[in-house]
C-alpha cells in the first residue's frame, strides 16, 4: 500500500497554506475562508495539525446516489482528463474504491475534532430545508449571526429555482450488491436503508 512520507506532507502543507494565505490577501482578508474541497475530507488529521480552529460541515448523501452523481461526474467531466481509456469495470472500481478509502478516512479522523467544530447534515436535509441547515450551521459553529447574511441566502436560492438535479437510472443489481457490500460502514455510520 501507498503511504505518504513525512517530508511529502510537509511539503504539501507548505505549497497549501500559502495558497491559502493568497486567497485571504486577495479577498482583503477580512473573511472567513470557506473551502469546498472533497479531498480535504480524508485530510482531517493534517488541516487540524495546521488549523487547530478550524471548522468542518460534513455532508454526507444515500450512497446509492453518491455512486451515481460520481460515476456521471467521472463520464461527463473527469474521463475528458484520462490519458488512456478505462473500462466502465474499470471507472466503477475506481468509484468504490475512492469514496470507500475518502469515507473510512473521514470517520477515523473525525474523531479528533471538537463537537463545537464539526457539524454533519444530510444532502437531503440540505436540499429540502436550505435556509434551517444554513441557520443549524451558522448556530452549532458558531460563524456569525445568521440574520445578517439571511437575505443572501434567500437571493441565492431564488436564483437556483429552476435547477434541476440529474436523473439516474437504476442501478444494476451487481453493482448494487457491491455497494452493499463495500460501503456498509456508510449505510450504518448515517442511517441510510440497504435496499
């Protein structure tokens, strides 16, 4: 198994925060640096080591769906970047395997971060109740008073009216037996049914 060395990931701190610190600066740095980033989610240990007040909103999704949306995210945009074709067996095990080694990281170093610094809240939960997740956020983190960014929440979502979420087919039964199977833990870590 692959295992980064000390001085790779003392490199890679280096080159990160002062990519950090450059966004700050040029956003006058007067604000809270929010950062969406999926491979942060299995770097938990690292960014505390390097931020020991920073704050995480971990947004977990029915696995079921998280093959799909990733799966479509791997033949719409990421397959544009390979250097060489790869079977469909060979995109889905890639699926598996990454969110299986991302999501088993994430519950393993999560355990090191205060209950005041971590929220978890459900894709759904999010998409059906926007404005009482971004006021749970804003309360349980303590990042400021919600009512003074309320309104811009509101515009925001005023806009996104017309979205539409991607439609999936259903997925075939192997794979499904094999999400079973590998991503159990997820099922079980945030209550989602096995079907």
């Amino acid at each position: 198994m692959f295992e980064t060395t000390k001085e790779n990931i003392n490199k890679w701190k280096l080159i990160y925060d002062n990519m950090l610190k450059s966004i700050t600066y040029y956003n006058g740095n007067e604000k809270r640096l929010l950062l969406k980033n999926p491979h942060n989610t299995g770097r938990i240990k690292v960014l505390k080591e390097m931020y020991p007040e920073a704050k995480f909103i971990f947004i977990h999704r029915n696995p079921y769906d998280v093959f799909n949306s990733t799966k479509h995210l791997y033949n719409t945009t990421i397959k544009s970047q390979f250097l060489q074709d790869f079977s469909e067996e060979e995109v889905n095990e890639r699926v598996m395997h990454c969110y299986e080694k991302t999501m088993l990281a994430y519950l393993e170093q999560k355990q090191g971060i205060d209950e005041k610094h971590l929220i978890e809240i459900s894709f759904e939960e999010l998409s059906n109740n926007p404005m009482e997740c971004m006021k749970e956020i804003y309360t349980k983190l303590d990042i400021g008073t919600f009512s003074d960014v309320n309104d811009t929440f509101e515009s925001y979502l005023n806009k996104q009216k017309n979205y539409k979420k991607n439609a999936f087919k259903p997925l075939d039964p192997i794979i499904k037996k094999q999400i079973n199977n590998r991503w159990k833990f997820a099922f079980e870590a945030w209550d989602y049914q096995m079907n």
